[in-house]
C-alpha cells in the first residue's frame, strides 16, 4: 500500500504535511508540496502528465468508484481538451473537488487531506473577493490587489515570476489570467520564496506538442515533434526486438508476457496481465495472437493509457519518451481531428504537418494513399484511424528504419502454438463408479505425485484410465475418519466442473485404502502455465473461470466451504 501513499524524500517514507501557522501562505506552501508528491506518485514514467484512464485506475486501486464524478470533474478541468492533465491542472482538480467529495482517496494520510482542504478553502474565500465579475479569471490589477493582501511577503517574487514566465501570460489578445494560470502562478512563487521546501520539480512545464514555424530553419525532420517522434519510436523498435526471442519480425502473447518479472507484487502483475490480455485481444485483430511492430505500438499506447510504459516494458531506456510521444500523437490526433469523427482526412492530415512539423512533407499524399482506409465513420471517406495515423507518423518520420516498409514487410503469420485455444469444453468419457475396489485390480503406469499422507498414480482399473491414491504406512484413526469423510462428500458431489470420484476402498485390510477417481489427460492448469509455458486465449481463460465458477456454485449449495483452491 506504501506505493499509494506520497512518498518523502526518503525511500519508504511518507510526507505528513506540517504547515508553520494557519495563514494561507503556509497552508498553500504544504498544499504544494504534498500535491507535487502525489503526482511525481501518479506519474509513473515521470512525463509531468496525466491521462484520465491513468488517474481512473490508481484512484480505484485505493477503493474510489465513483468515476463519473471524477470524469465529470476532469473535463471540466481539462482546459485544453487534450486528454490529459498537467501539474497546473491537477492542482485546479484538487481545487474543484473541495465542493465535490472529500480527499481520502488522493491523500491516504488524513492530515493531508486535512491541510489541502483547509488551504483551498480559506483560498476560495480570499480570492472571491477580487473576482468581480465571478468569471474565475484575474486582470494584473486584481491579481496585484490579492498579492498585496492575501500574500503580502510574496509580492517581490509574484513581481518577477509573472514578468518572466511565458507560462502564467494572459492569452493574446486578452488581459485576464485564467484560473489555472493564477494556481499555477501562486505554486512558481511559492517555489521562489527563501526557504521553501517545495522542489519546484513541475516548474516551466508546458505539456503540449511543440508547433513548428513556417520558414524557419527548424522544420520537417528539424522540428522539435518530428525529432520527439524519432526518439521514442526509436525506443519503441529497441523493445520490440528485446520481446521478439525467436527473430521472426513478430511478438506473441507468451513473448511478452514471459517479459514481465514474476517477482512484482502479486496485485501489480495481476493488474498488468489483465489490461495486458484485453488490450492485446483489442490489438490482434486477426485474432492470430502475434503482433507486428505497427501493433505492438499501439498494444504499447493502449497500456501506457491506463498505466505505466514500465508495467508493459519492464527494461527500457526511454519510457518517458514514449509515455510523452503517446501523449502528443494522441492530442494532436484529436485536435486536427476537425468533424469530431475520430478519423483524419488528408486535409486534416496536411494542417496537422503544417502546425507540428511547418511543412507538409513531399512524400506525404502518397503515404496517405499506401496506408489510409474507407472509413464510415468519415461518411465513406479515405482517412486515417489513430493506429495508421501512428503507422503513418512512424513511416514518413523514420522512413529508413528497420521496421520501415521497404526493410520489413510482414507476411502471413501462423497460429501460434504456444497459445491454447478450446472454446467448448471437451465431452467427458466418464465411466460408471464402481461398487467395490479391488487394489489389485490397478494396474500402475505412471506416478503423479506425492504428499505427506499419500500417493497417486495413473494407471488403468479393469481398463479404465484412472487416478489411484494410496495411503503412506498405517494411517491412524484420525486420517482414517477424515478420508471417510472426503469419501463421502465425494460419492455426493456429480458435476461436470467437478473431480469425479470413481469409487473407493475405505478399509485398511488387502491392500489397504485406495480411492479412485477420473484423470486429467492434459494436466493441470499448473502445468500449463509454469511447466510447459502454456496460455489460454481469452475466450478460453474465461470458459475456465466460468466452469471453475459454477463447480464451486454446487459445493456451496451443498452446505461445504473450499478451504484451498488448487489449479490441480
């Protein structure tokens, strides 16, 4: 639970805020602290951003689940419309939701949820005062009247932040601030002030794609996007072929899968596998279970929406690079994404190169052509859907790459076998049970296992393939009345999702205790996954789950309680 908690600067410890009095100085001064801490926290890849789905999942990690008030609050909050939240919007966030719910599940610790309260409170009472028209935005008149009375020893470093800081500017054309620009003002002064133990870290942080301009020499392949992009998909090729082991151009579920340490907590690699197994069934969508590098791309986008670059790709040089190329393709596609039909024209596509790269690129139509579809979501119009806009952006970027066209030109792929897929159940050859066992009747091929009380082998009983277990040495009375007992319950239970108990002798005499029960020809769920490395499809697992479910459903309606669950 400690990765939930904001962290100190020490590893393992948590941060209780403390202010020195109860002004608003002091109280914004923890204010700020605490909530740079819990970003960098929420921020895994230390982009300085977060994407809803990411904010989502580590809410509901610590009990929240009421996500469409925190939806709600998001795109209230989400000026910009780009998906995502800055440090200057998470502040506003935390702002809004003083007259929504309470801060338990952003600050575990409840002195911190205390302190931010009580500091955004007296921070709204202060600053309605010089909020005339109630518009939440302050003229420089209005914001010098609130310096001077509500933060009085700030007023030199508010002079000198606000002159130089291209951040905190009123847009052009305007002369209001608006809100976000004025919390974001007071955390740069704040950070200003002598002795402050805020780290600043968010300080400068404009979190949006960089536009080039036209004319200039930094255009085309010069552009601070276009360099952007060439670095995280050279990150991205750099993964790929760390998950493709056999070299054959593809990864497969197992490959990436077998990448993700088994030494992570046992609710984080749980939490992983299963976003891991929808987004890789929503990217696979020739449901041939390997992936090329154009959809490992988007498996990896898909992941880094709802979580970490890092729990998908364990060791990596640049997840930052990627988590902040994701994040920009991303904001770019819906921006220039004109009719709101999460497709892009070629029109739409060209505004796009004009405002991030300054030039449409030569070669530009042409890729259009190679790798755009029809799309009745575009009314019948050839565009681009957000996975060929990545193709394409990867192409015209990196057009002499390893994974380029003209060097990588995937082919048919074959099933892969490593992944197992049996969406009905098999019908079940069942024999009858038999009145009376005879022990020398079995006739031993194979021993499957063996614990402290007993053995248990595969073999045949009056030709019946079978599963024996046999009892170790002289069972006392107690081990006796337990297998008793289990015997009984066995001879109950009749399901197809349940082990079938064959027939038993309970006496200790000719041969002693044996009891007999159908046999698992394929194995064990076990062997499957740590033996032999096996998967299941999707359809699959939960056809398992489900039967698993059901096999369970009838021992409880029989008034018994599973103590163990075993994937025996």
């Amino acid at each position: 639970m400690q990765r939930y908690l904001q962290k100190g600067g020490a590893a393992g410890k948590v941060y209780v805020a403390s202010p020195a009095d109860s002004s608003l100085q002091s109280l914004l001064h923890e204010s700020f602290k605490i909530m740079e801490l819990r970003f960098a926290n929420y921020d895994h890849d230390g982009v300085g951003t977060l994407m809803f789905r990411e904010l989502q999942r580590e809410l509901s990690l610590v009990g929240f689940t009421d996500m469409e008030k925190l939806e709600d609050a998001f795109q209230k909050i989400d000026f910009d419309g780009n998906g995502t939240l800055d440090f200057s919007e998470f502040i506003c966030l935390l702002y809004y939701w003083v007259n929504v719910g309470d801060y338990s599940q952003f600050f575990r610790h409840t002195e911190n949820a205390k302190i931010v309260h009580q500091a955004f409170n007296l921070m709204e009472t202060s600053m309605i005062r010089y909020d005339a028209d109630r518009n939440r935005r302050l003229s420089k008149k209005e914001l010098d009247a609130f310096f001077t009375d509500q933060l009085p020893k700030t007023v030199p470093f508010y002079q000198k932040v606000f002159n130089e800081s291209d951040l905190i500017q009123p847009p052009q054309g305007e002369s209001e601030i608006k809100f976000p620009a004025f919390m974001y003002l007071i955390y740069e002064v704040l950070c200003e002030m002598p002795g402050s133990s805020i780290s600043g870290k968010f300080r400068g942080i404009s979190f949006k794609p960089a536009k080039a301009t036209p004319g200039s020499a930094a255009v085309g392949e010069n552009s601070e996007f276009w360099k952007e992009l060439n670095s995280a998909f050279s990150v991205l090729e750099a993964d790929f072929v760390r998950f493709d082991q056999d070299r054959n151009g593809f990864v497969d579920y197992t490959e990436i899968t077998n990448a993700i340490p088994p030494t992570r907590p046992g609710y984080d690699r749980l939490d992983t596998l299963s976003r891991l197994q929808h987004a890789f069934h929503q990217v696979d969508l020739n449901q041939d279970q390997t992936l090329d590098f154009y959809e490992f791309c988007y498996l990896c986008f898909m992941m880094t929406q709802n979580g970490s670059y890092l729990d998908l790709v364990h060791q990596t040089e640049g997840a930052a690079k990627v988590k902040k190329a994701f994040i920009n393709i991303h904001t770019c596609y819906r921006s220039f994404d004109a009719d709101h039909n999460n497709r892009l024209t070629y029109d739409e596509l060209e505004m796009f190169c004009n405002s991030q790269f300054g030039i449409v690129p030569p070669n530009l139509q042409s890729l259009f052509g190679e790798i755009a579809q029809k799309s009745a979501s575009a009314g019948g119009q050839v565009a681009l859907d957000l996975v060929r806009f990545m193709k394409l952006l990867y192409v015209l970027v990196c057009p002499t790459a390893q994974f380029a066209p003209t060097r990588y030109s995937p082919g048919k792929r074959t099933v892969n076998q490593q992944v197992i897929s049996i969406l009905k159940p098999p019908k079940s050859d069942r024999p009858p049970r038999f009145k009376v066992v005879v022990p020398s009747k079995f006739v031993k091929e194979k021993l499957l296992g063996q614990g402290g009380q007993g053995t248990v082998y595969k073999g045949k009983y009056e030709g019946f393939s079978v599963a024996a277990k046999t009892m170790l040495g002289n069972p006392d009375a107690h081990l006796l009345a337990d297998t008793l007992r289990e015997v009984d319950f066995f001879l109950k239970l009749d399901h197809p999702n349940c082990h079938f108990l064959l027939g038993a002798k309970t006496t200790l005499e000719n041969g002693g205790i044996m009891l007999l029960t159908e046999i698992c020809e394929s194995g064990s769920l076990f062997d499957c996954y740590s033996t032999k490395r096996l998967r299941f499809d999707r359809c699959t697992a939960w056809r398992i789950s489900k039967e698993c479910a059901l096999g369970f459903k009838v021992i409880h309606d029989m008034g018994f309680m599973h103590r163990d669950i075993k994937s025996l």
